[in-house]
C-alpha cells in the first residue's frame, strides 16, 4: 500500500505546504509503506496526479490535504478506482464536510498520524452532471451568491463575510426565485422555487447546517426543495435554512429522502457542487452508495443514521 499526500498551497488564508511536508515526514519516519508528498501548481492539478498514480491498481490512500475544494478534486480523481481509499486533512477556509463526523472531532482530521492510523469506510457520493460530490449540492440562490462572490473582489478592503453581503444584496436585486420543473421519484413539481439541495454532508458554505441528521453512509440523498419566497420572507427563510430548522417553515420548505432528482429550466442554472460552480439548463442528483472509500481518523466514526417519520421517501 502506497500513501498519496496532496497539498494544495492555496488551501487557507496562506500556504502551510512546508509545515505539512514537515508533519507529515514526521509521521511516517517509522513506518514502512512508501509514500509521496504532492504539492499541487494550478486547480483539478490533484484529479491529474490522483488517476496518473491509481492507474497502476496498486492499493493507494490518498489524503487531501486542504480545504472542501481540494477534497473535491480528489474524490473526482479517485472515482471509478477501487484501489484508492481518500482521506481529508483541513486546511482550508471552511472544511465543511468533516464537521458531519461532529465539530467536536475536526480536530482528529487535523492530526496526521490519527488519519494514517484511521480505518476506512464505504461511503455514498452524489453525481451530479458527470460530476461528484462528497458532501452538499444545491441549485438557486444559495449557489448564485457563492457564484458571484469573485465579482465584488475589485472593491478596496472588501473581504471575506462583506464580498458574501455584496453578493446576496446583488442577487437579491436580480431576483430570489426561478421557474423550474423538478421530478423526485414519481413526483413533478413546477412552479417557482428559491432553492434545492442534495445532502449526503451535513455542512455547507461555511456553517450553513440545512440537514442536521444527514448521514454519508445510510444510501439516501437528503433533499430539501424551498418554495419560492418574497423579499420579506427571504431572511426567515435563510435563518431557519441555515440552522437546519426547516420543519418550522412546512409552508416553504419540503425534505425528500430519495435516490435521484432531476431539474429542468429554460434558463441556465448556477449549481453549486462542493463549492465548485457548472451552469446547465438541466441537471440531475443521484446518490451511488457506497461509491468510495473514506478515512475515518483513529476513534472516529461514522456518524449514525436518525430516523425521520417526517421526511418523504422515493
């Protein structure tokens, strides 16, 4: 078995590729399964590096070194190869998907030696337009504000929380509703709506925490479809949302637990994919189960599931 650091020196507020490189020599001094440090030079530079190195089917874990972003290009890099098992240590800016094994045990993912000596887990993936995510896709307003964030970067001393108000007043402006047509299972829905997510994480967005209980082992695809909304009504809404409260607002906001969704629009939609950003007229989820391996570092588990009598299942 081969281990496959990947650092991304863009990861975080600056690059910490030296001290990880150090870290990490460090803990595999005494071990003796070989083992390559990767810094990466330019972005999907880790999908390259990832499929070139499991392309020899020899038993590979790969550990991701960076923020959701990074986790990201690796687990596209690692699909379709059932000798890569991926492994996440974050050092980005939100290191979402982590938090779903609870806040309290970040810092478990954040020791290097607990991940090399961590046990390995089948988890589910949702693919979205030939695309993978680990974590938390969504299409609406949500995605067009994390879309629009880099067009107020020009403005002096404009950062981080103020770049995000720019953008949700901008996208206010344009409108928080679009006309689509969902099917989930046998159920089609059109009409207006504000947004739809796809959960098999938990976290989003840097704290946004729609689906408290989703879990990335159970096969399901946790969704929430949100009606569309007034101004007056967007800021409840988006703190509920965000709280993952939505069962306060049965009006706006419906969880589905299903297998696939698929949406259609007659104008190009802002999908948000762990982060990244795609625009097409149409697009699907689907949850493969059980699609990759994932590292779970030494006294951490998988979370475990939490029934919901409520929720719709297709």
């Amino acid at each position: 078995m081969r281990h496959l650091f990947i650092i991304n020196p863009a990861a975080g507020k600056r690059d910490q590729s030296k001290e990880l490189s150090t870290a990490i020599c460090k803990a595999m001094q005494n071990r003796f399964d070989p083992y390559e440090i990767y810094v990466t030079s330019s972005p999907l530079d880790a999908c390259t590096k990832l499929r070139k190195e499991a392309s020899s089917g020899e038993v590979l874990r790969v550990y991701a070194c960076g923020g959701d972003g990074t986790l990201n290009e690796v687990v596209n890099g690692a699909m379709g190869f059932s000798n890569v098992i991926v492994a996440h240590y974050p050092c980005g800016t939100g290191n979402d998907f982590v938090k779903t094994f609870g806040l309290e045990n970040v810092e478990h993912f954040q020791n290097i030696a607990s991940l090399i000596d961590g046990s390995e887990f089948p988890i589910d993936i949702i693919e979205c337009n030939k695309r993978y995510s680990i974590n938390i896709c969504s299409v609406g307003i949500d995605a067009r504000i994390g879309a629009d964030v880099h067009k107020f970067e020009w403005v002096p001393f404009l950062r981080g929380l103020g770049l995000y108000v720019c953008s949700l007043i901008y996208n206010l402006f344009r409108g928080i509703n679009q006309p689509l047509k969902i099917y989930v299972g046998k159920t089609t829905l059109s009409g207006t709506f504000a947004l739809v997510c796809a959960c098999n994480g938990q976290y989003y967005g840097g704290g946004f925490h729609p689906v408290p209980d989703a879990v990335p082992n159970d096969g399901i695809m946790d969704c929430l479809i949100a009606n569309g909304v007034s101004v007056f009504a967007f800021p409840l809404l988006v703190f509920k949302y965000a709280a993952g409260r939505f069962k306060e607002l049965p009006k706006y906001i419906t969880r589905y637990r299903c297998n696939s969704i698929e949406i259609e629009s007659d104008s190009p939609l802002t999908i948000n994919i762990d982060g990244e950003i795609i625009y097409d007229r149409k697009l699907y989820f689907r949850l493969l189960p059980s699609a990759l391996r994932f590292i779970c570092p030494k006294n951490v588990d998988l979370p475990v599931q939490k029934a919901d009598k409520q929720a719709s299942a297709y």
